[in-house]
C-alpha cells in the first residue's frame, strides 16, 4: 500500500519596520539608492559605541504581539547571537531568545474564503544586517541596512501545503501594512523568511528530516521553495534517490531549485548571551493600552462585514480590502449612507479605474466619498441617468469642480409647482390647440410636451410633465 504523505512548513517571517531611525542607534531607517548613507557609528560596530534601545521600535513589536494574541513579556531582553560573516561588523546580531516580545500567540487567515488558523510559536525583536552585493569579482557592502529594526515572527509547523503558507503570508503582509507597522514591501526585500520543509504521513508522525531554506525573498519563491522541496523530499523518501538529512539550502532562482549550504553537522553554536548593554526592557500596562487602541480593524475582519454583513461579492471584497485607504474610503461612503452595492459597484469600477490609469493613490482623490454621495444621491431620485452620472463624475475629477455644480445645470426639473405654472401658461397661449385636442386630436398632446421641453430646455421631467399635462388638458 501507497504511504499517503502531506508536506508540513514552519515560517520564520522577518520584516523590516517602518521607523524614523534604527533599533539601536540614530542612524535613518529609510530606503536609499546611495550605498553607506544613513550610518551611525553604531552601525558600523566601531569601538566603544553603545547601543540604545528605539522606544517606537518596541511599541510597534508590542502591537504586533498583540494582533497575534500572543503572551507578552513583562520585561524583555535582548540577546547576542555569535557568528562571523561580513554582513555583521559587531560579530554578533542583538536578538531576542531569553524573553522575546511574545510567545504562543495565533492568527486567523483566509485561504479561498476559508478561515484558517497558524500558531505562532513567537515574535521578537532585533536588526538587520547590511546588504551584501555579490558581483562578477567583487563584493560590496552597504550598511544602510545594518541595524533597520526587524520583527521575526516564527510559527509552528502548521502549514499543510504551499497555498496555506503562502496565504498565511499574504494576510500577515496586509496587517503590517494595514497598521502601518511597516509597508512590508517585498519588492525592496522588506519581507524575508526561512522556509523549513518536511513530510509527514497520515499520522501526522515526520517522515523526513526537516530542511530549513534561508532568506527567501518574494511570495513567488517562497511558493516554488516549498514546491520543489515537497518533490524532492517525497521522490528521496520513497524512491531512495538520496539520503535525506536535516540541511539548511538556499532558493536558486535560476535553477528554481534548493541547494544545500550546510547540513547539521556543522550546525552552527551561536554562543547566545544576554546583551549586557541593554537592561531589561519594561511593557507597561498603560503602555499596552495606549497600542491596542491604535490598533485599526484588521483587514480580514473587514473582508467578512463585506462579505456576510454587506453582500458583497468575494472578488469586490478582496478588491476593496488589498489597500487600507481603499477600505476606509469605501468604509466612509457606508457611514455616509451611500448604498452598500452601488458604492462597491463605484468604487472597484470607476474609482479604481480612474486611479489605475496613473497609479496615483485614493488619499489625493479629487472625488472625496461626500462628493460621490451627490452623485449617487442624484441618480436614485431620479434627476439624472447613470449615463449623465458618469459624464458629471468625469468633468468633475477634470474640472476640480463639485459635482453639485454640474448637477444644478444637469438636473432634470422635478419641481412639481414649477411645471404645473409652466403648463398652465403654455395650454392658456395654445387654446385652440387644446380645443383640437378635446376634439379628438391625441396626437397634439405630443406637440405640447414639446413646448414644456422647448421652454425648459429639455429638462422637464417626463414622466412628471405628461402626468401634469393631461390633467390640465383634460380639466
Ligand atoms: P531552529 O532553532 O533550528 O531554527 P526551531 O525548532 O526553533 O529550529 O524551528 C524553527 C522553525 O522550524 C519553526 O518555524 C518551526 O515551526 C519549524 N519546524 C520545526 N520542525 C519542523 C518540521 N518537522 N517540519 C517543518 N517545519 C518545522
Ligand atoms: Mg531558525
């Protein structure tokens, strides 16, 4: 009989926060094209510096222990991790292990509008190294990146396939961004994670041994690391192509292959010690009440209203909640009382169109959702058609102009008292036209809504002049 297997994954999920400068130093915490510019001495492990622990750092991993439920630590340390490597001038990364922000939290997320759970196992602190930049024959440094406060979130094995893996990270990238933790840009290598691998079979009991990928970089490849590795684990297990043992590989984009670095045997001894430079850090209560409520309704939360609260179809639900000022726009025009359907309708459609065509963002939008109300509000009663909507919404976003402006000019007239004046003026100058009509001549009812449409430029209500005129012309 066929063992069944299924491929179990662990994340250790970094991400770079977004901060005005560096964990433990002054050095600027922004992106930059030019290579060693925003350094410190600290950065630069030169002797005798000493560092010194960013407050807002330490808020924005309490906030996101928080989101992931986890217990956080009364006091926290930090912890030195030993190693050598050119990225890291101090010989050691400041870290957490002893008494990291938060341990045993959990997190709900969807994969294909099923809510899943992960268990995180914790989340901690610490900095990252500089950015190494391998080319032909030469090596470069660039420390910009040396001590940027980094979160590392690791979970449990509780990933059964790529697609949950990868689901999981997708929903974690949307509540960093969602917070404004960090724009969690995996473009520019914000998000980083280590990818461990193994097989289990139908009792859930490991049938390989666990292989760890390092530093994968986008979404895509962490996807075809789990992929590849998933084939070559269960083609090595059950055909003994090759001995499997606990390794640690790296993703080959190239190739899209792993390839192994070390196995276990020269498992590397950090030679953890805590960092005696830093003294315990302590997490008030108040503190952790200040964070919780700076803490937005997270994006899987919003999805579900739309989804189950407001009807919303699971492709304009997920459009709506990819952005957070997307989300909050399309939230505003609910408060407003705008139709639930027909703001979604507006939104993903025209709005987002509009904004695709120069990538710019809803924030700078020049209808605001109080203008978009008026526009709304004008074709439900009836004074233009969803046609003349469209045109007033266009001109508007050209113009600069309210819509209200163009919906005086535009507007159908509905005034009852108005058109009954108007009628009662134009059948009196045409009596004899009315006597004809009264003789049998029905067709001359068309030449007197022609006279209202002459006199009101066309807009008259329709519906609400031949209602009028026939109770005039028939008194
Ligand atoms: P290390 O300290 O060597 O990094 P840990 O035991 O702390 O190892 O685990 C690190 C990561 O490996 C965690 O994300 C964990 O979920 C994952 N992991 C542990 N065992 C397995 C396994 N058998 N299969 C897949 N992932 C695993
Ligand atoms: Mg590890």
């Amino acid at each position: 009989m066929e063992e069944k297997l299924h491929v179990v994954i662990g994340l250790e999920m970094h991400c770079e926060l977004k901060s005005n400068s560096k964990v433990f130093s002054t050095g600027k915490n922004s992106y930059s094209d030019t290579a060693n510019e925003n350094i410190s001495p600290v950065d630069m492990a030169f002797p005798g510096i000493l560092p010194v622990l960013n407050k807002y750092s330490v808020e924005e991993a309490c906030k996101m222990a928080s989101i992931l439920h986890c217990d956080i630590t009364k006091y926290m340390l930090f912890d030195r991790k030993h190693y050598f490597y050119p990225d890291l001038p101090k010989g050691y990364q400041i870290t957490q292990c002893t008494r990291p922000v938060g341990i045993n939290g959990y997190i709900e997320y969807d994969l294909s509008n099923e809510i899943k759970r992960a268990d995180i196992t914790d989340i901690h602190l610490e900095e990252d190294a500089a950015a190494l930049d391998h080319m032909h024959n030469t090596s470069t440094i660039d420390y910009n990146r040396a001590g940027v406060p980094l979160l590392e979130v690791v979970t449990e094995p509780c990933f059964r396939s790529a697609e949950e893996a990868i689901a999981f990270l997708e929903n974690m990238i949307k509540i960093y961004q969602y917070t404004n933790i960090s724009d969690a840009d995996t473009k520019r290598g914000q998000v980083r994670c280590d990818v461990n691998i193994s097989l289990a079979n139908e009792n859930n009991e490991y049938v390989t041994p666990r292989v760890e990928v390092k530093n994968v970089n986008s979404l895509s490849n962490i996807y075809n690391t789990i992929k590849y590795e998933e084939k070559r684990q269960k083609n090595a297990y059950l055909n003994h192509t090759e001995e499997l043992v606990q390794e640690t590989r790296r993703y080959d984009e190239e190739s899209n292959t792993t390839i192994r670095m070390r196995t276990k045997v020269d498992a590397i001894d950090y030679k953890y010690f805590v960092e005696p430079n830093i003294p315990p850090y302590e997490i008030s209560s108040d503190l952790l009440d200040k964070i919780t409520k700076e803490i937005p309704e997270l994006p899987l939360s919003r999805k579900q209203r739309y989804l189950n609260e407001y009807n919303l179809t699971l492709e304009d639900a997920n459009t709506l909640i990819k952005n957070k000022e997307i989300s909050d726009y399309y939230d505003e025009c609910i408060k407003l009382g705008i139709d639930k359907i027909q703001a979604a309708n507006w939104v993903t459609v025209n709005i987002l169109g509009e904004l695709n065509k120069d990538n710019s963002s809803i924030k700078d939008f020049y209808i605001t959702p109080i203008y978009l109300k008026q526009i709304i509000d004008s074709i439900n009663n009836n004074t233009i058609s969803s046609k003349q909507a469209k045109e007033i919404f266009n001109k508007s976003i050209v113009d600069k102009k309210e819509p209200k402006e163009y919906l005086k000019e535009n507007a159908q007239i509905s005034d009852e008292s108005y058109l009954r004046d108007l009628i009662n003026k134009i059948v009196e100058n045409n009596l004899e036209q009315k006597q004809a009509y009264l003789n049998g001549r029905t067709n001359l009812f068309d030449y007197f809504v022609g006279q209202v449409m002459k006199e009101t430029k066309g807009k008259a209500n329709p519906n609400m002049t031949k209602e009028i005129l026939n109770e005039v012309l028939n008194k």
